[in-house]
C-alpha cells in the first residue's frame, strides 16, 4: 500500500528542514528535499515499502549471520 502525505516546510536551520504535519514538527536533513524547496512549500511525501531492496538487505544479513556463526 503507498500513502501519500502532505507536510509544510516551517523553516530551515542550517543543514536541516523543520518540517510541520498535522500539527507535528520534525526534523529531516534539507539535502532530501527538493534544491528550490522554500519556506511555506507543501511537500508531497509519498512512503512505500521497497520490497526488492528489503529482501536483498535479509538476504546480506542472512548470509552474514551465517558466516559469523559458522
């Protein structure tokens, strides 16, 4: 399932973009928005499971628990 959230860019500090949702405000690092993101923009963020990437990850740790226990 993908859900797509919308989120405001309060303001920048230094490397970082305070971002505001539904009343919430966090921090993530301004190089992952967009070059000409700006103050007040809304920002689309669209959050999905990669499950080729997840599955190729469990399979790097599978075979380095694997070597370690051996």
């Amino acid at each position: 399932m993908k859900r797509n959230t919308i989120v405001i860019i309060d303001r920048f500090e230094e490397d970082w973009a305070v971002l505001e949702y539904e009343g919430i405000v966090f921090n993530v690092p301004r190089a992952l928005l967009p070059d000409d993101a700006k103050e007040g923009d809304v920002i689309n963020i669209i959050l999905e499971i990669n499950r080729q990437e997840t599955h190729k990850r469990r399979e790097i740790i599978r075979k380095l628990e694997d070597e370690l226990f051996e």
